[in-house]
C-alpha cells in the first residue's frame, strides 16, 4: 500500500514563515500596523514598517536614525515608552513623532530634521545641559512641533531655510542662549509658546525668539517672509523678540516680562504689522523693556509698562 501525504495536512516552511511573520506584524495587507521594537529589533521593524504604520518603541535607545524613507500616509513614531538621546531624520518624508524622552549633553542636537518632508513632533521632552540644541531643523519644508517640553538646551529650536513651519504650544526653559533662532523662513507660525529662564552664558544676550539676516552672507543671507509670532509668553533674562530681514509679519497679542532693554526690537522688516503685544520690566532691571520698531511697521494697541525709573506708553487701539 502506498502511502500519500494528504494535500494541505502539512503547512510548508515557507507558509509557515509568512504567518509567523503576519502574527508578528499583526497585518498582512496594505491595512496599518502596529510593530513594536526595542533597541535590538528596530533596525529589521523599520525595514518592514510601511506608510500608515505606528512603530513603539519600548526602552533605552541612544541614536535613533531615520534615513532617505518615504513614507505616505505618515509613519507614526510612538515614544511614548522610550527615553533616546539622539533623533535623526534626513531625506525623509511623513514621519510623525510621539511622545518620546530625550536626555543627553554628548551630542550637537537632541533631534535632527534635515533636508525633509512633512514631519511632526508632539508631546515630547527634551533636556541637556546647555550644550546641545534641542531640535535643529535645516533645509526642511512642512514641520510642525506642537505641546513639547524643552529645557536646558543650548538653543531649543534652530530653524534655518525651513518652509510652513508650525510651532506652538511648546513649553521652553532655562535654555543657555536663546528659545527659538529663525533664518531663511518661509510660511511660519510661531503660537502660544511659553519661553521662560534663559540663562546669560559667555556674557551672549539671549533671546525668547530671534530672526537673523546678515545680507551677503553663505549661511543667514536669506530674507524670512510670511511670519506670524502670535500669543507666546516671554520672561525671564533674556530679550523679548528680536531682529529682522523679515517680509509680510504679523507680531501680535505677544506678552513680555524680563529684564533686558529690547522686548520687541523689530529692524527690517516689510510689511508687517506690530499689534497689541504687552510688554513689562521685571523688578530690579536695569533697563525698562520697551518696543524698538522701524518707521515702516504698522504698530497699534502695544503697551510698554513702567519700569527701571520711566514710565510706560501705551498706544492707540488697533482698529477693527
């Protein structure tokens, strides 16, 4: 008698494999999946993770890259459970960043966001110690960094030649030079930030949020345009808002308590529009903060506070 292996009563290797491969994914078809990945694993999960997936990573990581992927819809980098010391994404596109904890002082940025594409952060932590930037971000265009703690950090955000840039509602402390350094930005919205205790290092001013143009130059002589700086706190030891070589800007509902002479010191700046910004001196300051403004800004419904010895100015109302 002979005997014959019934069809299908033994699963072959290679089918076998494919749905292990499926359990572990937990999706075998173009539907999104959630992998997870520690440090040992993450290399291989990247390789396999696809537009539209959510990879957690769970543990201690130190640099973390993320390089020349393509990813449509967004790729979700859950953080939430992982502390990192390093991020970078270059020559990337859809990459959505959450949650996430960042602690190092060894390294020239705690995240790096260059020459990509439509990437976000939300809900993160970053701290050094005065040596690293927190988020550098160059040659970029649609990056949005929303409801994330950075402190201790040389600079927490460094914005060079970015396009539609968003960010708001992010918390920024004790940072060693200055909050938010913009150069060569087109489309930017700066929202509801609040940027508190920068610290004077190298007898450098620091600055809440600064915009820098140097005209001829290789690396700052691009113009920013299309600005808005609107509803962000200012306090501490440090300038409120300053520089210039900006086009169409739109400075507003801004608050500024601190102890240096420029709380808003706006030079260069083509059709914009200075409008309804609050700003005060801080008890013991030797300078009371005022608004420095070219004679071509509109400028309406700004108050300057009494301090250091003068008194305080208060402008007409905007019209509405």
């Amino acid at each position: 008698m002979t005997n014959r292996r019934r069809r299908g009563a033994h699963l072959p290797a290679r089918g076998l494999l494919l749905a292990l491969t499926c359990l572990a994914l937990t999706a075998c078809d173009a539907r999104s999946a959630t992998l997870s990945a520690t440090s040992v694993t993450l290399p291989l999960v990247m390789l396999r993770a696809k537009g539209g997936d959510t990879v957690a990573l769970n543990g201690d990581f130190g640099e973390v890259a993320i390089n020349n992927r393509k990813f449509s819809p967004a790729l979700t980098l859950d953080l939430q459970n992982a502390k990192l010391n390093r991020l970078a994404i270059v020559g990337s596109t859809g990459v959505h960043v959450k949650g996430g904890g960042w602690s190092a002082s060894d390294v020239r940025e705690l995240v790096l966001i260059q020459q990509a594409d439509d990437v976000s952060f939300d809900g993160s932590a970053l701290q050094s110690e005065g040596k690293a930037y927190g988020f550098r971000i160059l040659d970029t265009s649609n990056i949005t960094i929303k409801s994330t703690h950075i402190d201790q950090v040389f600079q927490a955000i460094n914005s060079g030649r970015v396009k539609n840039a968003t960010y708001a509602d992010n918390t920024i402390t004790a940072s060693f030079n200055d909050g938010i350094v913009i150069y060569a930005n087109q489309g930017l919205k700066i929202e509801h930030n609040q940027i508190s205790g920068n610290q004077r290092v190298d007898k450098r001013h620091p600055d809440g949020i600064q915009f820098i143009y140097k005209a001829g130059d290789a690396r700052h002589g691009e113009r920013s345009s299309d600005v808005v700086i609107r509803n962000n706190s200012i306090s501490g030891n440090t300038q409120g808002i300053f520089g210039g070589g900006i086009d169409r800007a739109e400075i507003a509902g801004n608050t500024v308590n601190i102890d240096h002479g420029n709380g808003i010191r706006i030079g260069d700046c083509t059709e914009c529009r200075v409008a309804d910004n609050d700003v005060s001196t801080l008890p013991g300051a030797a300078r009371r903060a005022s608004i420095t403004l070219d004679a071509s800004v509109v400028q309406c419904g700004n108050k300057v506070a009494a301090g250091a010895g003068k008194s305080g100015v208060s402008e007409r109302p905007c019209s509405r």
